[in-house]
C-alpha cells in the first residue's frame, strides 16, 4: 500500500517505532537510525537470556522489515548523516526529547528547510508545550498515569496498577501512523510538509473521551467498581459451571435487559418490580448480579455460548493468551502473522491493526541487526568506502558484525 514511502525513524523504545513499524507492513521504506548500541528495546530479555528465548518478539513486532543503521548523533557528521537521509524523505518519525533536537538542528523549522514536504512525526509523553516537554514519559507514566486513564481504569477502593508493556504505546502509534498519513496526502496536494504531534497523555485522553467527556461537561463520572457492585448489572463477567468467565455486554439504555433474562432462564425478573426499569436495576444492581450469578453458574461455557447467540446478545467468553490462539476467529481476523527470522525460519508473532483486501501486509522482513545496513544505506546516499570506514573506526557510524 505504501510502496515509494520512504520513511527516517529516528527513535527509541516502542511509541514511535511502532508507527513505523505500522508503515513498513503496509510497504514503506523505513530506515531506523539507532545509537551505537542500539536501541534499548534490543535487551528486552537480557536478564533472561537463555537458549530458551533466541528472539527478542517484543523488539520485532515493532521493527521487522526495517533497514537498521547504527549513528552517533552525537557527532556533527553523525548529524550530518541524517540530514542527508532527510533530503528525499516523505516521512521522518521520532521521539528524541524536543530541546534535544532543536540544539542537533533536526527539529522540524530545521529539517524543513532541508525538504519543504517532509511530515515530521513527533512522538513525545507530554507533548511540545508547557514545562514537561522535555520530561521523559513511558505510557505507564503518561499514558497510563498523568493523563487520567489509569485513575478511570481501576474499581473505586482499590490500589491502580501498571499497564501491560506497550499497551498505551500501541495505541499512540496507531494515532501517530494515521496522523502521518494525513500529513502524506496534504504534502501530496500541496508540496509542504506537516508537523504532526502526537504524545501519549493525548492518545490516553482520547481512548477513555467517553468518560473524559463525561466529566468535563459535568463535573462527575461514575467510577468503575468492583465486579459484584457494578454500576449496570449486564456490563460484567460471570462465571459459568466449569469456572469459565464471559463477559456479557448489554447496550447502552440497557435494551437487551428483557432478552438477557429470558435467555438466562429468569424470564420472572423482567417482571420483578426490583428491576422494572433501568434506574430500579442500577438502584438494585447487587441483588441482580447475585442473581445472575446463580443462574450462569447453572450451565457450562459450551451450553451457553449457543443460548447466548441466539439469542442475539453481545458477549464472549474470556480467553487465555493459548485460548485466543486457538479460536479460529482470532485467525480468520487475521491476527497472526509469520515473523521471519534472519536464519530463514519464522515464528508467530501480531499482526498489524489493519488489512487492506488482497493487499499483503506481512513483515517484510525480520528484525535487523544493530546496524545491519548501514554500510549499504550511507553508500546509497553518496558516502563512498574511505568515508564509511573512516567513520567506523572514529565512532560516527557503526556496521553489525556477524
């Protein structure tokens, strides 16, 4: 889909890289420019390096199919480098703190005057303003933190908890990588390129906008609570005969309270006057969840799961990592992919977010290599051998050695 794009990522951890990550799936020529050392997603499992885990799946979701080379930014002609990449570009991604990029002179007004229809892509935790713009932020910190999602997030009395690795880094990729491609047919039509900001207590506001919103027009949001007192009675898990949990999930006015009792075999509480209408439910929300309790506690996964469906409800069970995998739908949706590796074999790994019809959106290859091609891209861009292997052995540049 992105065939021709071509796309300078100059970024670490995961935020950013994903949205290249994205890109190169779809087709975009993305060369990573990486620290000597490389990025530090690289030693993911160091402490656990074994001969267990020959891959590193973290660090590959978000940059297979990449072209990797190793620059000392440090340096003015490790600068240098990447504004010579800059010059062609449709795309420059990252997420190096701002004040550090304005004193390197590759802060967007800079890079712009090298090419007038570069989308720069920035990638920060608290966006471009205000006195935190330069504070280094993981989406624990600022997605998951700062911005107000964890706090929504976790039951009323209980202590928060951290997100899983990357959760709010993903998604402020996907917004980073549709943000690009907005600026990309701007750039087209105009010939000027666009600053796109993206930041992750952005992306946190936004995926929790309901609630957000909510509060803002009001004052006030109901916080979550724990499973037994929840606020909307058929909004929960239930545990069924074999211990299994699904999550039942009735509309927003609760129009499917009188088919999910019926289904459930309680057909009698459609008339119970404890729960004759939406506020009588919410006001006796606990006596029905225990009620609802007793009834799924009555059959097994397998029996319900064809009452359920017929009776046209939303709900699905709750899988295990192994359960997703195995339930054909998960790869019907196209969820897995084939992660090649250097050595030729493959292992499964995530799919990126979107398909587009027949159009492959596969790695395009394997994770590279510190530097893996650096040699090849910088003699791409009129760097000849002297050059290249003088600024190996000064420490510009640095190549993988097999």
């Amino acid at each position: 889909m992105l065939e021709g794009i071509k796309i300078i990522e100059m970024a670490t951890y995961i935020a950013a890289p994903s949205a290249g990550g994205i890109l190169a799936d779809w087709g975009a020529d993305v060369i990573k420019i990486e620290p000597l050392g490389g990025c530090p997603m690289r030693k993911f499992y160091a402490s656990a390096m074994t001969d267990d885990y020959p891959d590193n799946p973290v660090s590959a979701l978000d940059n297979r199919g990449k072209r990797a080379i190793a620059v000392n930014t440090g340096t003015y002609e490790g600068r240098d480098i990447v504004k010579k990449l800059i010059a062609d570009a449709d795309v420059f991604i990252t997420n190096v703190r701002p004040g550090q990029l304005k004193e390197q002179g590759l802060d967007f007004d800079s890079l712009s005057k090298i090419n007038a229809k570069l989308v720069y892509a920035s990638v920060t935790g608290f966006g471009l303003q205000g006195e935190e713009a330069d504070k280094p932020g993981f989406d624990t910190a600022a997605f998951n933190a700062k911005s107000g999602f964890g706090w929504i997030m976790t039951p009323k009395g209980a202590a928060p908890a951290p997100l899983r690795t990357a959760a709010g880094d993903h998604i402020t990729g996907i917004a980073t990588a549709s943000g690009i491609l907005a600026a990309l047919l701007k750039a087209r039509e105009t010939g000027k390129g666009t600053l796109v900001e993206s930041s992750l207590v952005r992306s946190a506001a936004y995926a929790v906008g309901c609630d957000f919103s909510t509060w803002l027009r009001y004052g006030r949001i109901a916080r979550s609570r724990p499973r037994k007192e929840a606020i909307v009675a058929i909004n929960n898990y239930y545990v069924t005969k074999d211990e299994c949990w699904l999550f039942l999930n009735g509309r927003p006015g609760e129009p499917d309270w009188p088919d999910i009792a019926r289904a459930v075999g309680r057909e009698d509480l459609v008339d119970d006057e404890r729960f004759g209408s939406l506020r009588d439910r919410r006001r006796n929300g606990v006596d029905l969840i225990a009620l609802l309790d007793e009834a799924f506690k009555q059959k097994t996964l397998a029996e319900w799961k064809p009452i359920l469906d017929a009776a046209g409800l939303i709900w699905s069970p709750v899988q295990t990592f192994e359960q997703a995998f195995e339930d054909p739908q998960m790869h019907d949706a196209g969820v897995f992919v084939d992660m090649p590796t250097a050595d030729g074999a493959s292992y499964k790994n995530i799919a990126s977010p979107i398909r587009f019809g027949d159009e492959s959106t596969d790695p395009k290859g394997p994770l590279p290599e510190i530097g893996q091609d650096t040699l090849s891209v910088l003699q791409q861009y009129g760097l000849d051998e002297e050059t290249c292997a003088d600024y190996l052995e000064a420490g510009i540049i640095g190549q993988h050695q097999d």
